[in-house]
C-alpha cells in the first residue's frame, strides 16, 4: 500500500479548511415550497421546508393541521457533498398533505435552530378548488382501484316522508380489504330536520355489491324526521379511507405473494334528495296533537268513588311509535267543584332504530270539595298515521267519579243570591233594634259622652286616611321600581329551569322546552320575541330580554342544524350560568 505523503495531507487539510469557511461565510436560507399551490379538494400534495445546514428542533407550521390532514410526516433527511466549492448540506422536512376544506390558507412559518440561532422560513398560500372527478382515469391507477375496494354510502329508507314522520339515515361503509383509520371530512346538514344520533350497537354484517362480497360498518346512524314541508339536498358524506392494494411487485423474501400499499383515497356519497310532504287538511273538531306514527290513547282515574277533601289521580297516556317527544296531550276541563293542581309530566321514550317508542303521561290531582256524581268531559286524541295516510281520532269512554261525604253544591241564581242578600240585611236590622231597646240606659250614656266620643272617632279617622294614604304613595312607588316584579320573575325563571331539568334529559328536549317557557315568562312582561319592546325603566328585566333573543336566536339554529349533543350542552349550560349570575339565583 502507498503511503499518503506529506503533501497529500496538507491538499487536504486546505480543502477542509476553506469548505469550514465556505459553511461560515454563505447565508443561511431556510425556504419553504409546495409541488403545488392550487389543489383540489381532499387531493393530496407535498410541502417541503430545506436549509442548506445541519440543524436541529424543527417546529412545523402552528396552523398546518388546522386546514390541513397530514397523510405522512414529518419525514426528514440530509444530502451532503464536497466539491472544489466545499462542503455542502442540505437539510429537509417533506409533509403529505390533504386539504380539509376549501378556500384560501396561509401556511405560517416553520422554524429550526441552526448553530444556537432560531431560522425562519416565509409564509405561502395554498388554495383550495372543488374537486375535479376525471371519469378517463386509468383504471390500473391506484386510486381507482382503491375506490373499488372501500366506500361508503348513505342509505335512506325512502324519498318521501310527511311532517313529523320519522326515519333512520345510516352511514355505512363498504370495504373488501384492509383499511387503516378512517377521517369524516363532511356530513350531511339536514337543515329543516330534526335529528338525533342513535347510540345502539349495531354488529357489522356483510352485504353482495355487483357480485363482489363486502363488509358493511355502520358509521352513523340517525333518527331524523322533516319539521317543513319542501324538497331538501342535505348534502354529501365525504371520508378519508387509507386502503389497502396490491401492487404488481413481488416480495424478494417471498415471490409467491404479492407486496401491497396504503392508498389514502376520499370517498363521496351523495345524500338522496329528500321530499317532506304537508299533512292533509285536518277537519276534526278536537285540536290536533301533532302526532305523526302509530298512538294508543288512554285515561285513568284511581278512584271511582272518593270522599270529599281526599286525594284523586287522573292520568292521560299516548303510548306508540312516532314523534312522542313532539305531542302535545289533550287539556282537560274541570267542574268547579274541584280543585285541581298542577300537572305532572313524565316520559318514558326509547329512542332506537324503530324510532320514538314509549309514552309520555300527565298526571292531574283533583280534590273534590262536594258530594254528588261528576261525569268529566269528552277525551279524545287525534293522530296522523303516514302508512295509512289519514287521520285516526281516537274518543274514549267519559269518566264518572262519585263524592260522598261534605256538603251539596247548590248552584244559586243571580236572583236568589239578590233575595238572600236582603234576607239577610233584614235580619241584621231587626237584631239591631231589639238591641237598642234592651240597652236604653246604654244609649243614654253614649248621649252623654257624644262630643268626647265624636272627637276620638275624628282623630282615629283622619290617623287612618293618614296612613292610608302614605301606604298607597310608598305601594305606587314599590311596584314602580319593579320590586315585585323582579322578585316574581326570578321565581319564574328559576321554576322553569327545575322543570326543565326534572323532566328532560336530552339537550335538545331541555332547549325546546326552555325557548317556550322563557317566552312565556318574558311576555308577561310586555317582552315579545319578534321584537322585544320594555316598560321604559332602568330594571334588568329588558335587559334579560334583549339578551334572551340572542338566546333564542341560537336555540333555534342549532336545534335546527343538527347540531352535536356536546354542542347543545354547552348552549344549554352558557343560558343557565347567565340567568344565575345576573339574577343571583342558584340553579
């Protein structure tokens, strides 16, 4: 072997020496660039951040994932060479990216530390297109194999439903192959519907598709019903499904089989377009419940004889299939000779692939105050059957209930209650005579006295329309500063929001029921939700009810959006925290 001379090291050694200063004196250049700057939508591109150093603790872009998926990344790597110029490095972080939606995004600056000292790169813009389908693509591309292999669908039972009639809308997915997780990209809106997901386990099956046997997921299920008549698109189901093909290369370990890649592929399915269709003129004479489905309807009284003062239940009870959490329960009018309190209501609803099934019940206690026989009116309930496409009312038997004990209700005239008034001044006034004739030595004394009794009698009089009068002047200015009506209308909203809470669990259940209370409450006020017009006065109240149509505006959107569960409780919580701290009640 021929020794390396002397003159061999010292070439060398400059070399090194002026490539160490060729690193020292170039500008350090941190550039950021895309293989593409318009893209389509879910297509994939590469980005790329290059400095030409060794550096270390690269920080991607902070909004990168924020408009962005990352289908691979951060991958990194280092080209050295020497050359006559010197040494040189080049450092790179390659990101896979896939858009999330469209529009026009800036993708902030990445950063790096090179020799103690933290680089920059710029800013660029990326534009987002919709997604352009080219049906002459080569059917051995991997992506279209891809697609043959995974997709998904929405299924709808049918095109046509009336209001109020309910329906699931499934999102399933079909695959043949191995798949890695999959992304939702976009969902359906279904706006003008209400909807609600279905939590039930549902076991995977398979299911023959143009001859090919697939395995079906059920994504999502939902239970929907149409709240206006009209023709609705709602939109399409868009899932990012990483698939498994398999390539013409042949593994070198093993040649028998075949190797394979992971195709990030998107797939699209339109949601069928959906006709909600008006119900028929309603011509009964009972109002209508606005049930949609298959109702029974049925009452109870506990008792059929009951003493006077004791205790009665009455309970009206819709069980079926339908819109149950929509109905409204026949009201029910009673004799006067009952005292009746406020209604108990409970709901006993399952909400599944079958749809809204259960009952829902109201409870009334009546306490009778007089003997006699009381027949109650009339029940009746009236409900719309979409297979049968008519209207079914169903009347039941009326209810008799016998009261023993206590007094008769006599029912008295205008005429007798004139003449029983003058019975009984007469009496009065012959008392009064007798009085005055066994007691002349009394009066006698009271002629006495007349001026000193005269005298205290104006004295108590003129004290007491005193009085009076300062009660009536502080009372005017009392209810004036709304006292009273601030105090009444915490108690109302407080009482609402325990009804609210006592009788509903779903977010979406609590929110109806609390928009139609709060304006209840507020128009007592002379608050309306159109347009919300106050007594002229420095109280909370017109405060409260300008808010409460902002509330309302946003109860409204997002019952009828079909917003997330999590997104209606925290609507639900934000208007409970605001009545407690403005009206510093505990809720």
């Amino acid at each position: 072997m021929k020794k390396i001379g002397k003159k061999t090291w010292l070439v060398l050694s400059i070399l090194l020496l002026s490539s160490f200063h060729f690193l020292e004196a170039q500008e350090l250049l941190f550039i950021a660039k895309s293989n593409k700057y318009k893209v389509g939508k879910y297509e994939e591109f590469e980005i790329t951040f290059s400095i030409n150093a060794q550096g270390i603790g690269f920080k991607e872009p902070k909004n990168l994932r924020e408009h962005f998926t990352v289908i691979s990344g951060p991958n990194s790597s280092t080209f050295t060479s020497i050359s006559n110029a010197g040494l040189r490095i080049e450092q790179t972080y390659t990101f896979i990216l896939m858009p999330k939606k469209m529009g026009k995004f800036t993708i902030s600056e990445a950063s790096i530390n090179v020799g103690g000292k933290t680089i920059y790169s710029k800013p660029f813009d990326i534009e987002v297109v919709p997604q352009v389908y080219d049906e002459s693509i080569d059917p051995n591309d991997p992506k279209t194999i891809a697609k043959k292999l995974a997709f998904v669908k929405i299924k709808v039972p049918k095109n046509n439903f009336y209001v109020g009639e309910v329906f699931t809308v499934d999102y399933l997915l079909y695959y043949r192959t191995g798949i890695g997780n999959i992304e939702l990209l976009n969902v359906p809106d279904f706006k003008g519907f209400y909807s609600e997901i279905l939590r039930e386990q549902v076991n995977p099956y398979q299911e023959t598709v143009d001859g090919e046997l697939f395995n079906v997921v059920v994504l999502k299920r939902m239970l929907v019903f149409g709240q206006k008549a009209g023709t609705f698109s709602p939109g399409s189901l868009e899932v990012r499904i990483p698939t498994e093909i398999q390539t013409n290369s042949r593994d070198l370990f093993n040649p028998f089989f075949r190797s394979s890649t992971v195709v990030n592929q998107v797939s699209v399915s339109q949601c069928p377009t959906i006709t909600i269709k008006a119900l028929p003129t309603y011509t009964y004479k009972t109002p209508f419940s606005g049930a949609v489905g298959k109702f029974r309807f049925k009452a109870n009284l506990t008792k059929s004889t009951a003493n006077a003062g004791d205790a009665v239940s009455l309970k009206l009870t819709v069980e079926g299939n339908g819109n149950l959490k929509f109905i409204q329960l026949p009201e029910v009018e009673f004799p006067v000779q009952f005292d009746v309190y406020e209604p108990k209501k409970t709901d006993k609803i399952s909400v599944t692939s079958a749809g809204m099934v259960g009952s829902r019940e109201i409870e009334y206690i009546l306490i009778p105050k007089y003997n006699g026989e009381y027949t109650l009116q009339p029940l009746s309930f009236t409900y719309f059957d979409p297979s049968e496409n008519k209207y079914v009312e169903q009347v039941l038997d009326r209810l008799t209930l016998k009261v023993t004990g206590g007094e008769q209700y006599v029912q008295i005239s205008e005429d007798q209650r004139n003449i029983t008034t003058q019975d009984k001044e007469s009496g009065y006034l012959q008392r009064d005579i007798l009085f005055i004739k066994q007691n002349s030595n009394w009066i006698k004394h009271v002629q006495a006295s007349y001026y000193v009794q005269v005298f205290k009698w104006w004295t108590l009089g003129v004290s007491v329309a005193i009085t009076f009068a300062l009660l009536l002047v502080l009372g005017k200015q009392l209810y004036g500063s709304n006292i009273y009506r601030k105090i009444y209308f915490k108690k109302q909203i407080h009482q609402a929001f325990i009804e609210v809470e006592k009788n509903y669990t779903e977010p979406k259940d609590r929110l109806n029921l609390l928009n139609q209370k709060l304006q209840m409450i507020l128009s007592n006020y002379t608050l309306n939700n159109s347009q919300i017009t106050a007594k002229k006065s420095d109280d909370s109240v017109s405060e409260i009810a300008n808010q409460f149509k902002s509330f309302n505006k946003k109860i409204e959107e997002s019952i009828f959006s079909g917003s997330t569960n999590d997104e209606l409780i925290d609507l639900y919580q934000d208007i409970k925290m605001y009545f407690s701290k403005k009206l510093k009640i505990t809720i």
